[in-house]
C-alpha cells in the first residue's frame, strides 16, 4: 500500500512539478498562488511533501481537494458508491449470462454452437469499451427510447437518501419504489455495456473448467452408473466447474474498479471513474492518490475474499 | 467424507440465480414501457399558461409558463458553488443563475453596467470611491435579508479564505484589515452586526466601508474604470446562512457553502449530484421582475442541467430532443448546426481571444528573426477554414474586438511562406539547418487546439522547422508553464491559448502582456508596454485609453512573441451552445460564462 501511494505520488507530480496554476486556473495573483504554495507544502522538497502527505493519510485526513475545496475522503464517498453499484451489477449478469454459455459450450465442444458461442464472447472480449457503449447508446437510449442515456436517476424524481450511497439499495431499502424503478432504468445500459466486455471472462473460464472437469473419473463414472445426463452435466461437472468462476468474481470486482472509466464518461455515470479523469486533468494529487489507495484497498480485499470464497468452496485447500 | 459432500456450488445458489433472472427480466420489461414517463423534458411538459401566470406578463411579450423546463446538456460538472471558493466556468454557469452582484451588464449589451442589488451608484471625483446605494426589501432565496452589511461580509469572507474565487472580489482592492473573527460576529437572523463591529464594518479607511444599512461604498487601489467588470463576478452571499454552517476559518473553504449556494437571483438549487445533474428550479421569492431590467422573473419554472462529459452522447441528446440545449466541440460544430430542429444562433463575435504565446526566452525562439519567420510561417486561413469553420474573426492586439482600445486595423500575421524562410536564413538556420526541435503544447480538453497544432506543424515544416506536438489538458498546461523556467526546454516552446473574461480591455491586456502577470503565460516583459497598459487601466478618458493600448499594441505585435488567432464567433467559453428550435430568449454574454436562464423561455 505504501508503494502505490509512494508511485503515485511521484508520478502525479511528473508531469506537472507545481501543480498550483492547474488547480486555480489562468485567474490568480502573487497571494492567493501564495496561499495554496503554504496550504499543500509546495515550497518544500517532494519526499518531504510525500511524508506530510502519509502523516495525514495515517491520522484520517485524507487532505482537502484544491480544486473543491472538501476533504478528498468525503468526496470519494460520494462518488465511490455510484461505480461500485456498477461493478457489481454487471458482475452478477455477467456471472448469470457468461457461466450458462460456458458450460453449453463445453458441452457442445467442438460443434457449431461451441463456436458461437466462441466467437460471441471474444466479440465482447475484443470490442472497444466506447464502442460498445455508444452502440447500445443509440440503439436502446436514442432509437428505440427504451432507456435513458445519461445519470444515475431521473431528476424528475427526488434521490433516496443516501444511506450506501447506491441509489438502487438506497431507494429499496427507503421503499421509494419510483427512485427503485428509476435507478434501475439508468442502470441497465451501462451495466449491459460492462458486462458485455467482461461476460467472456465467465464463459472462458467455465468453458476450460468445465472441459477439465468433464474427463474427470468421477464424471465417467456417473454416466457409466447409468445416471441422468443432466443430473450429471449440472450436479457433477458445471458444480465443480463453477469453482474458478465464483472466486474470479471477487477479482473481477478490483479489476473493473479501475476500468470503468469509459463507461461512466458516455453514460455521464456519477462514478469514481468521472471523479479521477477529473482529477488527473488538473494533476489534483491529493484526489489522484486518495483514489488509487481506494482502489488498491479494493484490489487488496477483493483478492483476500477471492481466497477465503476458494477456501470455503474447495475443501482440498483448506489448511 | 462430509467435507467432501460439501464440495462445489449447493442448490440454494441456483436458485439465488433463476430469481435474479426473473427480476432483472422483469425489470428489463418494466422499465422499458415506463421509460418514456420516466424523463421529463421540455416537449413533454405543459408551456399552457395558468391563470395566475397570465396576469403576468414578460418583457418579451411572452406569457409566464406554469410548467415549463429546460434541459440542458453541460460538459462537466462544477468543482464548488461557492463564489468564493470557485473560478469554473462549469460553477458560474450555475452560481450566475443563483446569486448576484451589485451590478451587471445589460444583458448582451457588454457597453452598459446597469445595477442589480444596487439601486444606483455614484463614482467619487478621486475615481477611487464608488458609493453604492442598494435596493431595499431584497431577500436571500431562504428568507433572510439582504442589506450593505452582506456586501461588506461577502468581500472580506472571500479575502481572508483566500481561496481561488477571492481572485475575482481582490482586483484592485485592498481587502486587508478584517479578521475572520470580526467576520462570524456578523451573525444574526438580520444580518445586522452587534455595536461591536460597527468600527470594523464601517472603517472608510478600508476598501470596503458600510456607511448605513443600505449604503456601501467601494474604494480601489487607483483610479480603475473597468472595476464593475469584475465586479459582476463578485456575487454576494447570505452571511447568517454560512454562519449557520461552519462560518469562516481563515485559509479554508466552507464544505457547507460549497454545495450549498444561498442567493438573491432568479432561480434556486434544489437537487445537485455531483457529476450527474443540477436542478434549478424558480425562486418563489425573487424580488426581480417583469420590466425591472436585468434578471428578470424566469419564465421557465424549472432547469434540469445535465454533466455530460462524452461529446457523442451530447450530440445525440439534442439531435434527438432529449436535451434543449447542448454545449458542442469545435470540430463537431459544422456537423451539428443545421441539423433538424436545432440551431446555433448566431451571437455575434464573441469575447474568446485565441493567441499562441510564443516562448521567446528559449533559444533560438529569442531570436527575433527566427520569431517573425515563425509568425509568417502559419496560414492563418487554413486555421480559420479547416479549425474554427470559418468562425474566427481576424483580430490582434493586446485588446480583443469590441473593446475600447480594439485596433481595428490590426489583423493576425500575414501568411508568407518565402518571407519566413528568408528570416529564417538571415538568423542563421537555412532551411531549418541547426533549428532544434520546437515543442507545441496543445490542450486534450479542447480538441480544436490539436487540429491548430498540426497546421502549425505541417506549416513549420514548410520551412523547415520541426514541431513536436504534445498534449496536456489546459490545467495541466498552465501548471506546466508556471512550475518550468521559459528558458529551458521543458517549457513550451508554443502553445495555444484562448481567455474569455468580462468585456473589458484591462481584463485582457493586462494579464496577458504586463510583466509577471498570470495570464502571461511565455513571460513576455516590455516596460514600456507596462507603463501603457497602467496608464490606459487607470484613465476614464475612452479616448485616451483607446490610443494607450494603440501603441502597446503596436509594440506587442511587432515583437513578434504572440501569434494572435483572433476571436471566434457565436463561441461560449469552452464551446458552442446548439439551442433545438423552439428555445427562446437567450442571450450572449461573456462575463455570465454560461446562460442567463431567466431570459430563456420555450414555444
């Protein structure tokens, strides 16, 4: 964790090394340049800065974003919520929709429908993100109205409070049904879009898992028992077969963390994505290096509960 | 072996599975008949006056909608609403909407200041002193009252935060000599201070000075005519609301006010997501109104603002309808303006003053010829054509078009390729022999800027000199300009730039071309050029002023250190507004940054 906030620190301050001008822009004088220098210890040297920087970061106190003037903590809770609802969202469908279609192709291998089934998820696989979110944009938001193309919730209806601060939990758990209908309105395009660049991950790995687990002795043994095809397709194989997939969930989790940027720009999805294009742009480190500790938690956890899901799921490991 | 039976994926999974199936199908199925219910806009609402809306009438003849509400596709979504802590476009197209100053231009009429909170005002025969008289019986949009007391609160606050906004409440004041103390005892349910303060409030020897409930007065540094230019930034905030909320700490911006802005203008923040949406909705207590000048009563009943980073997504939104006015890049602009039922209006040539700095502290760009080739070596046409659409309007100087002291003779350099090489020969590098590589910085935040900057670089190539292009966000650009010495390589050797600010020529002459001044961004210092931008700031004599910043212009231009694009026409800020048909009202002006929604109403 220190060596992310060390690497980042060092590289938000490469481009630009005195990033005050960036974040109070053309209009400025010698005193309010002044009053900034002081406040982010700018006139000091930059390991120096790194270490008030760490100070803070132990103590609780994330700094104050320059360019909004609130603490970057709080400001991360506000937008942090809106892309984790994201991620998970399309996890889940790409779980529902990715795994089925691996086990089907690893029934049918080698057959025209292994093959589609192939080829439709390196389609997804190999799609440009933009491309993808501009697609399902004009076909469902613009041609076919179906769904709305930018934000989080209708502003024709008044947001749940925060409680998780995602909107779709926030409005069920508020019972505010027509927050609930709205936030799921806004959320299936973007979540379509991610999880048709990420369903593949599911499909592979169930795919060759399942592939595995089919010459398996146990497996042969089940059909020579005489028992159901199906019975042994589901209860034997795609069971074992799902064990690789359910723990890459947790990692898929810390990987599209970071990558939903995209999908978040085209979608205008209030998402921590938004928030850190933001904060590169005007090299605001304090936002750039509490983001990336954010995500590198996240990376850290989701990867812990990736080992404890394998532990729970497959005995052999247990220690 | 019961470790074994639990091995693999229980029965209890799959059905977790088939019912978030069934309800994400459900949902699909759900959402999507009820979608065209779910978003409101501006065809879909009533524009049927109510009875109570026809006894009032706007100025424009237009009757006062019910239900009326704008949708409007933004780029991006403010940093703070607080005047005193944000210098953004994206926060003044909001907070101009919502607050207000004690004067402002009349509309799009950048040649008259008319009061707003002020009643009338007088200026002292020292030029130094303005006595505001302001407008009784205004409220903030929460209740409390406005008074002189706010004013004097407003420009202090902002001065002892020290916050990037103070830039705009300090031009040319001395907002010394009030502590943050002496501010948060200004906090009662009047906005009165206690006896206590009266000395402090009411002290003429400071810049800002009470001298009654109702009467302020404001003194500048020197005599300084373009002070209400700035001045209309200078938004005035409700003193017992942000007392309520944390006060004022010297050094540190308000959390609560920079969400929260409280205000006495035509319209009020009811809902804003952070880089989603904002919602504006009418001040029911706006003391402004039909005939009354300036900001008058909206006709629209709601604004709903949306933060649209992605370029394709705006487009879309207004060429479908889904928004009613949308903000478009440069280069989309042509392809977007004629489209069915959308409009780019036609404002007039804007105040976007587009230059490239040309770093002439770097060798061998401190070589004057070597300067002059370059300027001769770009087609100015081909920028104008092929960038801007023919939009740009060939202005040059150190003031813009439009303004006193705009030179109206002074065009960007001529294009002459053969001259430019000859320079370039006579300063010792043939055909580029010898030249190093220049680096040209354009801004990835304004795509038009990389399309000017491979028509420099083709152009330069012409004879000989080699341009790198590298991009960086304008921010980024800036920082880059002030934390790298001009001499050195790593500085920008060109670069592009554009200023819109109030209408005013100080407001660009002086930051852009005065000594160590902080829109100066390659450092250019000519004393004498100094001596006559301080001269023409500090007269209220037009004529002179006009032939003061003549003659700085004339010294600029010949030295060879900018390469002036021009103005550009129906240009906001940062890009172009595209308004669908039946949107009204609107206006140009570019010290509002954005729109004056209380002009703008729908058919």
């Amino acid at each position: 964790m220190i060596g992310v906030t060390f690497i980042t620190f060092i590289v938000a301050h490469a481009i630009v090394p005195n990033p005050v001008k960036a974040w109070i822009g053309l209009y400025s004088n010698p005193q309010i340049i002044q009053a900034y220098t002081q406040r982010y210890h700018l006139d000091d040297p930059l390991w120096l800065q790194y270490i008030y920087y760490m100070e803070g970061l132990f103590t609780g106190n994330w700094g104050i974003s320059p360019t909004t003037g609130r603490p970057v903590l709080s400001e991360i809770a506000d937008y942090f919520p809106a892309t984790f609802e994201l991620v998970v969202f399309s996890i889940i469908l790409s779980f529902i929709i990715g795994v089925p279609l691996g086990a089907v192709a690893a029934l049918r291998n080698k057959t025209k429908t292994d093959l589609s089934i192939k080829s439709f998820y390196l389609l997804g696989v190999s799609s440009p993100p933009f491309l993808v979110a501009l697609l399902l944009q004009f076909a469902f938001a613009y041609y076919f109205n179906l769904f709305p193309s930018v934000g989080e919730i209708s502003p024709n209806i008044p947001p749940p409070k925060p409680i998780t601060g995602m909107m779709v939990i926030d409005s069920l758990l508020a019972g505010d049904w027509p927050a609930f209908i709205s936030t799921l309105d806004h959320l299936v395009l973007p979540t379509l879009a991610l999880t048709i660049l990420i369903f593949g991950l599911f499909t592979r790995l169930t795919r060759s898992a399942m592939l595995d687990v089919l010459n398996k002795d146990y497996v042969r043994t089940a059909k020579a028992k005489g028992l159901n095809q199906y019975y042994v397709d589901v209860r034997h194989a795609l069971r074992t077969a799902l064990i690789p997939s359910i723990t890459i969930l947790a990692v898929a989790v810390g990987q599209l963390l970071g990558g939903v940027v995209v999908i978040e720009y085209v979608f205008g999805w209030p998402g921590i994505g938004s928030y850190t294009v933001e904060a590169i742009t005007t090299s605001n480190f304090p936002d750039i290096v509490g983001v990336t500790t954010i995500f590198a938690i996240g990376v850290v956890v989701s990867n812990m509960v990736a080992d404890i899901l394998y532990a729970v799921l497959d005995p052999r490991i247990r220690i | 072996m019961k470790t074994l039976d639990r091995r693999g994926i229980s029965k209890a999974v799959y059905v977790v599975i088939v019912v978030i199936i069934v309800i994400l199908i459900g949902a699909t199925i759900l959402l999507g008949t009820n979608h065209s219910s779910a978003i409101t806009t501006s065809s879909q609402t009533s524009v049927v006056a109510s009875p109570t809306s026809q006894t009032t009438t706007a100025t424009s003849g237009q009757p006062l909608a019910a239900n009326q509400t704008l949708v409007v596709d933004y780029t991006s979504s403010p940093g703070s609403l607080d005047p005193a802590s944000d210098v953004e476009i994206a926060g003044f197209g909001i907070m101009g909407n919502i607050m207000q100053s004690l004067v402002y231009y009349n509309n799009s009429d950048s040649s008259t200041i008319v009061p707003v909170l002020a009643q009338n005002y007088s200026i002292g025969s020292d030029g130094r002193t303005i006595t505001f008289t302001l407008r009784q019986g205004i409220t903030f949009s929460n209740g409390d009252p406005f008074n002189a007391y706010c004013v004097w609160y407003s420009y202090y606050r902002a001065a002892v935060m020290r916050q990037s906004g103070a830039f705009f409440y300090g031009v040319e004041l001395n907002l010394s000599g009030v502590t943050a103390a002496e501010l948060n005892e200004l906090n009662s349910s009047t906005n009165t201070p206690p006896q206590s303060l009266m000395p402090v409030v009411g002290n003429t020897t400071n810049a800002i000075a009470v001298l009654g409930p109702y009467k302020v007065q404001i003194r500048t540094n020197s005599p300084f005519p373009d002070i209400f230019g700035w001045m209309v930034y200078s938004k005035i905030v409700d003193p017992r609301a942000i007392e309520m909320h944390g006060g004022v700490v010297a050094g540190q911006s308000n959390s609560w006010a920079n969400l929260n802005p409280i205000g006495t203008g035509p319209f009020i923040l009811q809902t804003w997501v952070q880089g989603s949406y904002a919602i504006l909705v009418r001040n029911p207590n706006y003391w402004g109104g039909p005939g009354q000048g300036v900001f008058p009563t909206p006709k629209l009943s709601k604004v709903v603002i949306y933060f649209v980073p992605s370029e394709t997504t705006r487009e879309e939104n207004i060429l479908s309808g889904s928004a009613d006015v949308a903000a478009i890049d440069t280069p989309r602009i042509s392809a977007v303006n004629g489209s069915q039922g959308v409009v780019l209006p036609d404002f007039g040539i804007s105040n976007t003053y587009a230059w490239m700095p040309i770093d002439g502290r770097q060798y061998p760009l401190n070589i004057t010829q070597v300067r002059e080739a370059v300027v001769h070596a770009i087609n100015w046409t081909q920028i104008d054509q092929q960038v801007y659409h023919g939009l740009l309007y060939p202005s040059a100087g150190v003031v813009p078009y439009g303004l006193v002291g705009f030179n109206a003779s002074m065009h960007p350099y001529a294009y002459q390729p053969v001259l430019a090489e000859n320079l370039l020969s006579q300063a010792g590098f043939p055909n580029g022999t010898g030249m190093p590589t220049l680096t040209f910085y354009y801004a990835t935040d304004y795509p038009e800027t990389y399309l000017v900057a491979q028509v420099v670089q083709a152009d330069l190539a012409g004879i000989g000199i080699q341009v790198q292009l590298k991009g960086l966000t304008f921010s980024q650009i800036l920082g880059l300009d002030s934390s790298t010495p001009d001499s050195s390589p790593q500085h920008p050797s060109l670069q592009w730039v554009s200023i819109t600010g109030s209408p005013i020529p100080s407001g660009y002459a002086d930051p852009l071309f005065m000594t160590n001044n902080y829109g100066n961004l390659d450092n250019y210092s000519n004393p004498v050029v100094d001596q006559l931008l301080t001269e023409a700031q500090g007269t209220f004599n037009n004529t002179l002023r006009a032939e003061l910043y003549n003659q700085a212009s004339q010294i600029v231009y010949n030295s060879y250190f900018y390469y002036f694009i021009g103005n550009i026409r129906d240009f906001f800020p940062a890009q172009f507004f595209v308004f669908r048909s039946n949107v009204h009202g609107y206006y140009y002006q570019s010290a509002f940054s954005q729109l004056d929604f209380s002009t703008i109403y729908l058919t």
